[in-house]
C-alpha cells in the first residue's frame, strides 16, 4: 500500500545489533525485500524466533549475508541485526504504520478524532469488512459477505502492485544472480 499507510527508514550502521523503529511501525511489510541491504545490495533474511536468532548469532554466518528479528510493542518496536551495520553501513526498512485516516487539516493518525476525519484505505473494503465480522459475531451467515470481503483485499493488494512476474519455469521463488554471488571474494 501507498504512504502513509506503508513507511520507509533508513538505518545506518554504528556497530550496534538493536535499532529503533518508527512510532508508526506496525509490521513488515510481506515481501522478500522488505528488510535490504544496500551496501551489499541483497535482501536481509528474517528470523522468526529468538532460539534460531541465538544459534546464529552462536555457530556466526559465512559470507556478507545479514539476519534481523523484529521484537517489541506499540510504539516501541526495535529490529535487531546480525552481523551488526558497521560504521556508515545502511539497511532499508519498510514496514506498514499504523496510519489508517487523517483529520481535516491533513493530519495522518491512527485513531478517528472529529467526525471530518477521512479514511485512508478504500470505503468499500471497509463496509465489507464490517458486515461480515457483524453477521459472524450475531451468529448470522456471513460465509458469503467475507469471501466478498477477501475478494475486494486481493483486488486492492493486486492493484497497488506496479510490477508482476510471470514464471512458467519451476514452482517457487527465483533467484537472482547477485544473490549467490559473494560481494567479496578473498584472494588465495
């Protein structure tokens, strides 16, 4: 999705493993690149829990590839990276705020304030979403109002897309050529 719904941050490197992240920080964003390494110029590669963090950070990593976990609460998220950024090094973040509507005066936020406020993602998605957790929670049939509900998010999710690939090679993600060439190759 488009700012401000989605947000951008540029760490640099100052030889620490912990980095803040913005108040608005919600969640990655899903996607392969959501965490990049620009002085590599590959994608970081996430961890998912805190045992598989440790044994990396225990046996280390061969090579220029970078780990990162996410941990923390609202407005108080932080990202840990290993190997940490060296000095001036940089990792882009991008991520999903917490921004959903805006008052009158352009103000993005999380919360309706005054009743001008404007909703940032599109109504229709909206009014789907609500009927269908309506008729769930009354104990109503609502099967066909969330399968319209999901439609609408996959169109919208298409939509904000700019780019597509089509593969009619094998099942999976490709790799590209960079990614399994080292950055620095050691002399003998």
């Amino acid at each position: 999705l488009p700012y401000p719904i989605s947000g951008e941050e540029t760490l640099t490197g100052d030889g620490s493993e912990t980095h803040d992240l913005p108040g608005a920080f919600r969640r990655m964003q899903r996607d392969r690149l959501a965490v990049y390494d620009k002085d590599q110029d590959r994608p970081c590669v996430p961890v998912t829990n805190d045992g598989e963090y440790t044994q990396i950070k225990d046996l280390g990593t061969a090579g220029v590839v970078k780990y990162y976990r996410v941990k923390g609460w609202r407005n108080n998220f932080e990202i840990d990276i290993y190997q940490p950024l060296g000095t001036g090094s940089q990792v882009v973040v991008h991520y999903v705020t917490n921004y959903w509507c805006a008052s009158s005066a352009g103000v993005i936020q999380d919360a309706f304030t005054a009743n001008d406020d404007v909703l940032l993602l599109p109504a229709r998605l909206v009014e789907a979403g609500i009927v269908w957790r309506f008729r769930e929670r009354r104990g109503l049939p609502y099967e066909d109002k969330f399968a319209e509900f999901e439609a609408k998010l996959s169109r919208l999710s298409n939509d904000s897309r700019g780019r597509r690939a089509v593969n009619f090679g094998e099942a999976g993600r490709s790799v590209r050529w960079q990614d399994m060439v080292p950055a620095f190759i050691p002399s003998s």
